[in-house]
C-alpha cells in the first residue's frame, strides 16, 4: 500500500516539475529553447546532422510543439502514446536509430538546465535542478522508448514485407 501511495507521490511529483520548468521555458526561450536544444546536439552528436533539412527552422517549431503536447499529455498517456507510436514509425524513415533518443535526451535535459541556471539563478536552483533532470529523464525515457519500438516494428514491418515480394516474384518466375 505504501509503495503504491510512494509511487503515485513520485509521479505526481515529477509531472508538477515538468510542467513548470517547461512553463518557465515557454515564458521565457519558447520556440528558441529547440533551437539551443538541436545546436547543441548536433554539436555532441554531429552525425546526425545530415539527417535533418539545411534549413531547420521549421524543425525548430514541430519539436516545441511536440514536447508542448507531450507536457500537455502527461495525464491523458492512453491519448499520448498512439501519437508517439506514429511518431516513431515516420522517424524510423528519417533514419532515426534507438540510440539517438539517449542523446536527445541528454542534450535536451543539458538546454533545461542550462537556461533555468542562467535565468534563475539561486542557492535553491541546484537542488530543484536534479529533481527536474530527473523528471524529464523519466518522461524522455519514456517517449524515446515508445518511439524506438514502433519505430522497430516498422522496420521489421518493412523488411517482412519485402521478403513476401522477393518470395513472390520469384514463384512468378519460376512459373513463367
Ligand atoms: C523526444 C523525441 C522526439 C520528438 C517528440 C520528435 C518530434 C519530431 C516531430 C514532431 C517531427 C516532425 C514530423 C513531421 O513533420 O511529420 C520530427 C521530425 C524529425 N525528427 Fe524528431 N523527434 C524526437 C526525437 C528525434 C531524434 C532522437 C532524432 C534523431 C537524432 C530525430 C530526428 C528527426 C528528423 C530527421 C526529422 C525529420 C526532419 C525533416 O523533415 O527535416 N527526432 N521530430
């Protein structure tokens, strides 16, 4: 009983820190706070540059506005979760990999702090920081996990599809 009511504490803790750091976000960088986010990625990680258009401006927005929705989520995951699972599929097209979302998600916790350092700067800033990093490592671990694996089976969708056709067309050949 105790660990549920623990568990259920610890959840409602750390939507309430995700909900305000990225309120606090959208007050102050708003859609600038993807932009700091994908410099910084692809300044860690640049081989995922080609994998984005050279003008990434509206790049820029989708992210925002999806990790918006997914805050906006938070409560209603039966609703969230099918949108990340189309979501993962498109991005195992872009060329996506699993391990892309861990770096995702450490350069987008690195923007999170960075800006709430630097803007709310405090003896107390430290302390609640670690509590939002580790909020957000949930939800990001979460999304990226939802995303990956649909992005998995579509991949292994794909490749089932392609062994029927192969099969097929050399019946079809074999026929002929
Ligand atoms: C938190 C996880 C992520 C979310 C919520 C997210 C969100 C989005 C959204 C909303 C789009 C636009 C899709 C559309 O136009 O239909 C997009 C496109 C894209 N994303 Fe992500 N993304 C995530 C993680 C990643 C990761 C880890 C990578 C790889 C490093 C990545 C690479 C791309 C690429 C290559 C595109 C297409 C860009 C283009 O059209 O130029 N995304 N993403």
């Amino acid at each position: 009983m105790d660990v549920a009511r623990n568990e259920e504490e610890l959840m409602h803790r750390r939507k309430h820190l995700i909900r305000s750091s990225w309120g606090a976000v959208q007050l102050g960088l708003d859609v600038q706070a993807t932009k700091v986010f994908y410099d910084h990625l692809i300044e860690q990680y640049p081989t995922v540059r080609p994998l984005f258009k050279d003008d990434m401006t509206m790049q820029y927005k989708k992210l925002y506005y999806a990790v918006s929705l997914a805050v906006d989520c938070l409560d209603k995951l039966d609703e969230l979760v099918p949108v990340l699972q189309n979501l993962g599929r498109a991005h195992a097209g872009f060329g996506t990999v699993r391990a892309h979302y861990g770096a995702a998600a450490e350069c987008f916790i690195w923007t999170l702090k960075t800006y709430i350092l630097a803007e709310m700067p405090g003896p107390d800033m430290t302390n609640w920081l670690v509590e939002v990093a580790e909020a957000w490592e949930w939800a990001l671990t979460l999304i990226g996990s939802v995303m990956a694996d649909a992005g998995d089976e579509a991949i292994e969708e794909r490749r089932q599809r392609t062994l029927v056709q192969q099969e097929t067309s050399t019946k079809q050949f074999e026929l002929s």
